[in-house]
C-alpha cells in the first residue's frame, strides 16, 4: 500500500481509503456485518489506514468503530460526519450557518459519534454538506478549534454539495479547513478545472467518493440491472439510467481497448492519477472486492494517452436528483 499526505493535515493516509456508507445497512442492501467486519479487517490488513463513516450512515460508526478498537497496537485513520442540523441535503443557497452548523449541534454530534463508535477521538470531522456562504460566517469555526484543542479531532474537512465542486473554492482559499470530499470520476471531471488546483496551491487534501458512480463505473450497470427492494440504488438508476450507463460504458471500454472486468481499475487509477488526491474510498463490502481495489495501490497511474482518451469520457448530470 502507498501513502499520501492529507494536504497539510499532518496524516499520512493510504491512497485506497475505506468508504463505509454501504456497511451501515441503511441503504444499501446486501451486506451483513459479519461480512462488513471481515471485509475491514481484511482491508486493514492490507495497509488501508483511513476509513470515512458518518453519523447518518447507520450502523456504520459503531460497526468500524468495532473492528478499530479490534486492530490493537494499529493506527488506523476515522473520519467521520455531522450532519446538517437542519436536516437537508444538498445545502441550498442562503442559509445561516446559525441553522446548518451551529456549534452545539457540532459538538453533541460529535459526543454522539464518539460514543457509538466507541472511540476516544476521531481523526478527520467533516461537514456532510457544505455552502461557501458560511465562510466568516457563524460559530463553527469556534468549535471546530475548540474540539481540536481538546483533543476530539486531529482535523477539519467538508463534504461537498454532490457534482458542485465549485461551491467550497472559497473555503479551501481562506486556510479554514484541513480537506475537501468530493465526488471526481471518470464522468464528472469537473474537480480538475479549479478545486484540485486550488487544494494543491493551499495544502488542502481530498478525498475523493463515488469513483466508481455507485457502481455505474464498475462495468456490471446495464440495461435490465435489477437492485434489491428497498436499496437506494433503485432511484439513483431508474428509469433508462442504467441503460444510458451501459452505453457510454461500452464506449470507454471500446476507446480505451479493455473488457468491462477491467474498467473499475481504470476508474480509481484514473482518480489517483491527480497528485491532488490524497485517497479515494471506494465502497467496499467484500473481502473479494477488498483485495481487488487495493492491489491497485502499485505506483502505477494511467498513462497519458489513456488520460487524454478518458477527458473525452465526460458525462456531467446528476442522477441524485
């Protein structure tokens, strides 16, 4: 496994990180959490060191709060969410940080993700949604500074509004956070326009979700792709989605001269081909799927030629919506 720093965070995080949504059975169906504990020990055994859970996922704190307090003598990198007191996703424009983040509410999610899990601190706490609006704005900062002093949190990241890289350049300039999650993929490139160039220039790391578009860049999304009832995949590919996936699947596989078995590769070295990015954090809810995505970790990014052939991959929409 290798190592990249997190901007100027201090930590040293393993380029394949662990996204944790799908353990925390809320709503993706599949996974058990016998499954989901041998699928992060695994993972910890084959050098991932930074795993990225939220206080909204689930079961999902207190499952990989588990298996850390298991890996006795390992450091093993958390991060973890506060979601919006308000409770809406994405931020819309407008709001006072007094009603999204206030400081309270910043401090008794942290309490609460600090006693689910069962951990003594968490190393990276983000906002699960963002809006550049809140910057000089609010008490947040105050308690973010507050709760590293304590010794709570090492450091201070966002999540940023799903495909609106744009909306956190203002934070990543004024030195107010340590980094920035985002969504970059082979079909939304658009992170690579400012924000990673502006995570670069102020020492500010990424950690990059959704590189393989909830499994649209997996290579096994067609049409007549079928989800169990009650998994959110069912609305995020409805309709003719999964047939307009395979499509341009067909079409990255055909230009780039692979089978679709070799596309999700393709997909998180395309993401680790940026030296902006610290780590990527795949879902990972088997060993099998464990081991495959970290052997990925070998120095070795998509050459040029195939980066050109991808830029011309690009798919902006937003199937959240």
């Amino acid at each position: 496994m290798r190592y990249r720093e997190l901007g100027l965070s201090g930590l040293s995080v393993s380029e394949i990180g662990y996204g944790a949504w799908g353990i925390g059975e809320s709503s993706w169906v599949g996974a058990t959490e016998d499954d989901s504990v041998r699928a992060l020990h695994r993972a910890v055994e084959l050098g991932v060191n930074f795993i990225d859970t939220a206080r909204g996922y689930g079961e999902s704190e207190r499952i990989v709060g588990r298996v850390v307090r298991e890996r006795v003598g390992e450091e093993v990198l958390v991060a973890t969410k506060v979601p919006p007191k308000n409770g809406m996703w994405p931020a819309p424009e407008g709001l006072d940080p007094a009603v999204t983040f206030p400081g309270e509410h910043i401090r008794e999610s942290l309490e609460t993700s600090l006693r689910v899990s069962g951990l003594d601190h968490f190393d990276v706490l983000q906002f699960h949604v963002w809006s550049d609006d809140w910057v000089g704005r609010g008490d947040w900062l105050e308690a973010i500074a507050e709760l590293k002093q304590s010794g709570k949190i090492r450091s201070f990241g966002v999540s940023v509004n799903d495909h609106r890289p744009e909306t956190a350049l203002a934070l990543v300039r004024s030195g107010a956070v340590d980094s920035v999650q985002v969504i970059y993929n082979i079909f939304d490139q658009a992170p690579a326009e400012e924000l990673l160039p502006a995570c670069a220039e102020h020492g500010v790391g990424v950690i990059v979700r959704v590189a393989l578009d909830e499994g649209g860049l997996t290579g096994r999304i067609d049409a007549g792709t079928t989800f169990p009832e009650g998994d959110w995949r069912n609305r995020y590919f409805r309709d003719d989605r999964p047939a307009q996936v395979g499509q341009r699947v067909a079409a990255i596989v055909a230009d780039l001269g692979i089978t679709r078995d070799e596309l999700a590769e393709h997909a998180l070295r395309f993401v680790l081909s940026s030296p902006a990015v610290s780590t990527v954090i795949p879902g990972m809810r088997t060993v099998r799927n464990v081991e495959r995505n970290t052997a990925l970790s070998d120095g070795r990014p998509l050459t040029a030629d195939q980066l050109a052939v991808l830029a011309g991959h690009r798919w902006q929409r937003n199937f959240y919506s």
